[in-house]
C-alpha cells in the first residue's frame, strides 16, 4: 500500500468495547459473524426490520442521560441546584422523549412539532423549554398554555411578542435571554453561534442583551428567570463553557448591582462533545464538565456575594449521538485511481446524505464496520481496503464515510453499520431523490420495537397532489410486530 495513503484512510472502526468512551453504545459486543446491539442480533434486525435503518440503544441513551442529571445534582448540591434539559432537536420521538423524562431529564424544544413531542411523552409545563430565534405566534400561544418553565427569548421584537401574548391572556411569562457572549467554540464555523456575526441571541458587547433585561424588568407581564449561553456544538474543552459561564455570571452581577434584580437561574446551553471516530479525542465526561462548571460559579459567588444561581445545561448529542447507529446493505463497488499510485473503494449503500446529512453539510467524518465480519488491521491479514462509503443520490458530495479501512472482501450485500449517527441524522432527514426516511428502532435487553415507522415511497405521494393515487404503490414496508 502506497505511503501516500493517510493514517486516517487505513483506521478501521475500533472493536466496541462496551465503554462509554468508546465509538459504539455500550451493548454492543462482536460475537462470531455478527454483531449485537441491546442483545440483538445486527444481522437479524437487518432481515426483520430492512435496510437502512436507525437503531438506537435504549440503555445506553438512558445511561447518558442519567450521567447527566447524577452529575449536574451533585456538582451542585451545595450551591442552588441543577436542570438537564434534552435538547430534543438532536432527535425526537415521543418515546425517546419520554425515556429522558424517566430519566429525570427536562425537554428542551424549538418548534411546534418539538413542544407537541415533549407534551405527548408526559411532559409538564415546568419541565419544558422552548428555544428558537424565529417563534411563531402559534408556538408562544402553545408555550404560555402550558406554562412552560421558560421561553427563551432571542430578540427584542420577541420580547415585545412575547409580552403582547401574555398582557392578552392575562398571564406572566417566565423568559431567559439567550446572550451572545462573544465565547464560541466547536469543530465548525456554521456550529458555532455565540459569535456576534450569526442569527442567535443578543449582543453582550452591542447593548441588545442589556436592552432586553431591561424591557422585561420593566413589563409586568414579563417574568426574568434565567441568563442564557449556547457557544456552540461538538466542544471537547472544558475552558470554552468555563469562559461562557464567567460571561453569563458578570452579567448577572451586573444587573444585580445596576437593577437591584437577581437573576434566579442560568443557562449554559449544550453542545458538549461526542467522538464520531477512532481519531477524535474522548470528550470530558459530564462529571468533568459539571465540576468545572461548579467550580466556575461558586467561585464568582463567593468573589461577587451574589448568591449563586440554578444551573442548567442543554445537552443533545451527548445523551443520544452515541446511543445510536444506522445500519445499511451495501450495494455497487467501484474502485477509483486516486492518482498514480493510489486506489479508492467507493462503496454505495442504501442510503446517504437523506439520512445522514452531516458529512456533506459540516464535512463531518464518521467511521463504518461490516456486521459480520471484524475489521482487519494493515498487516495482520494482508491490508485492510481504504474505502469511502457513499449513498445513492445523484450528489458527488453525497458521502457516508470519508475514509474507512474494511476488509478487503467487501461485496455487495453486506451489512454495513455507522455508530454515532444517533444525534442529527433522522431528524436532518430529506427526501432528496424521493427517498422514504429510514424507520428508527429501540433495542434493549433482547427486544426491538419501533420508535419511528419506516417511511414508504406511497406516504411520500400521499401528499402529493397530482399524484393519481389509484397508482400508488402498496406500502412496501416489511410487516413487524411490535416486538421481536
Ligand atoms: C443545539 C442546541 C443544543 C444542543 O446541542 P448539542 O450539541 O446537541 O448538545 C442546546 N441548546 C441550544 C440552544 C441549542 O441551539
């Protein structure tokens, strides 16, 4: 093998290791020829629930997200307490939805489909929040009918939305002000959002967060609770949150020594870190970003003698990214002359950029395994084959995996996995080329159920008005009962 080749083009998937650290969900083991996931068999779900297809781990989910809730309670303990809001854009469904409310979790949303998810699940008004830099009329009216713990507020016409609302109906809504604070961080600009040059919140150094503080001290109708901060997705430092939190807390004392008001809560956003392949580095444990975070506030506490805020943190794909892992059947192989000295496998599968729209929008890598078979390293039998996995669309940029080693045997027909597609992928799904959205299935202690239905091309027509609906195709999903 050419040395032009990269380290990276030659890393196969790591061996799951059954730790929280690792790239696969904690329950997936290789056994002979297979591989199991929540003690299933790959394989099996392959033929019992078709390709491609989402599985999230349900044990793993719910292990992350009670690691969350374990690790703000006790970080916290001594100062005002803690909040863990889902946030339930990475993925939502009514039953993920409900596993984070068992869980001790709070629901964060952004949008009517969002709110009327968490509501579904059980949620309480004082569980929820709703986010978002563009709510409609209907979406407050929704939010303030279920009292909702709090609407964050992301301009100041929506202060002025939101007042009007709740002088209308008589009823004081409970707001937080997302800040701009000038900290961002993350992997990619276009996830980056606490920089001024971005649609988010309001300006800590322009005035506009100061502004709005103001406007709600002075509305009746207008309750303050909390300071909000999101400075980006896929942060692995700890510093990045640290400097946000001093930002949020100096505006906090700020408004205490100027209003004479203190502010009851803040909000540190999400955006914490998960590895999407065996070269990204592991990523603080929410223990580790919660003492930080503590530390942070109950030295500012001590230092500015205003009694210390609740604290709350939104994280999304922490909780679900690595719970989660679509599994697809290759098809077509093509070996492609890189140049002159070096050969890449594109392997299709039967999905893609509808499902996975990551890698062509952030340029986000993942990494892939064969179910059946484990990955073979350079050396050990003959070399490992350094592949691209690519989906079915008619877009060059339409790419699963940048760099994979699989073994040199791959073929069609495959079983081909992706772990750490649990955040950010069914929920970023298109129908580009008319594809039906994969289904999405929970798998735990042996059993499998669906979260979300398989999609069928006829659902896809049924909204399509001129087509003649005597020629719709059957649904030509596989039947499935309910549990396997
Ligand atoms: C996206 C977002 C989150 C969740 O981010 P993750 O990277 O999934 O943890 C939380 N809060 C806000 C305001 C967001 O925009």
């Amino acid at each position: 093998m050419s040395a032009a080749v990269s380290a990276l083009e030659q890393l196969p998937a790591p061996v799951p290791d059954g730790s929280a650290t690792g790239l696969w969900s904690t329950t997936v083991r290789r056994v002979p020829g297979d591989l199991e996931v929540g003690g299933c068999s790959v394989s099996k779900l392959a033929a019992q629930f078709g390709t491609p297809l989402y599985i999230l781990d349900e044990a793993d989910a719910r292990a992350r997200a009670a690691a969350w809730v374990s690790a703000m309670r006790e970080a916290f303990a001594e100062l005002a307490g803690a909040d863990v809001y889902y946030a339930c854009k990475a993925f939502a469904s009514v039953g993920v939805a409900r596993w984070m409310l068992e869980e001790g979790l709070h629901l964060d949303t952004c949008s009517e489909g969002e709110l009327r998810i968490a509501l579904a699940a059980g949620a309480r008004g004082e569980q929820l929040g709703l986010h978002g830099n563009n709510k409609s009329a209907a979406e407050i009216e929704l939010a303030l009918d279920h009292e909702v713990a709090h609407l964050v507020v992301d301009s100041l016409a929506e202060v002025e939305m939101v007042a009007a609302a709740a002088a209308r109906r008589g009823q004081v809504a409970a707001v937080v002000v997302r800040v701009t604070s000038g900290i961002h961080a993350g992997g990619h600009d276009f996830i980056a959002t606490a920089h001024e040059d971005q649609k988010f919140g309001l300006s800590l150094a322009g005035g506009a967060a100061w502004e709005a503080i103001g406007r709600i001290s002075a509305n009746p109708w207008l309750r303050l609770v909390g300071l909000h901060s999101h400075i980006g997705s896929q942060i692995v430092a700890t510093d990045a949150f640290v400097a946000a939190a001093r930002a949020i807390l100096d505006l906090r004392a700020r408004v205490a020594g100027e209003l004479g008001t203190v502010i009851p809560e803040i909000d540190l956003g999400g955006g914490y870190g998960v590895r999407y392949t065996g070269a990204d580095p592991i990523p603080p444990s929410p223990r580790d970003f919660a003492a930080v975070l503590a530390a942070e506030v109950a030295r500012h506490s001590a230092q500015s003698g205003i009694p210390a805020p609740r604290v709350s943190v939104e994280p999304g794909r922490s909780i679900i990214a690595p719970a989660g892992m679509t599994l697809y059947t290759v098809g077509t192989i093509k070996d492609v002359h890189v140049d002159a000295t070096r050969t890449r496998t594109y392997v299709s599968v039967d999905g893609g950029m509808s499902d996975n729209i990551r890698p062509a929008l952030y340029g986000a890598d993942y990494t892939a395994a064969l179910v059946d078979r484990a990955p073979t390293a350079p050396g050990e039998s003959g070399y490992s084959r350094v592949c691209r996995v690519v989906g079915k669309h008619c877009e060059s940029g339409d790419i699963v995996v940048r760099a994979v080693a699989l073994p040199e045997d791959i073929h069609a027909g495959d079983l081909l996995v992706t772990p750490a597609t649990g955040a950010y992928g069914r929920v970023m799904a298109s129908h580009y080329n008319i594809l039906p959205s994969p289904g999405v299935i929970a798998v735990r202690d042996g059993r499998a159920r669906w979260l979300i239905h398989r999609e069928t091309v006829a659902d896809l027509f049924a909204l399509d008005a001129d087509y003649p609906a005597a020629d719709s195709p059957a649904a030509d999903s596989p039947a499935i009962a309910a549990d396997n």
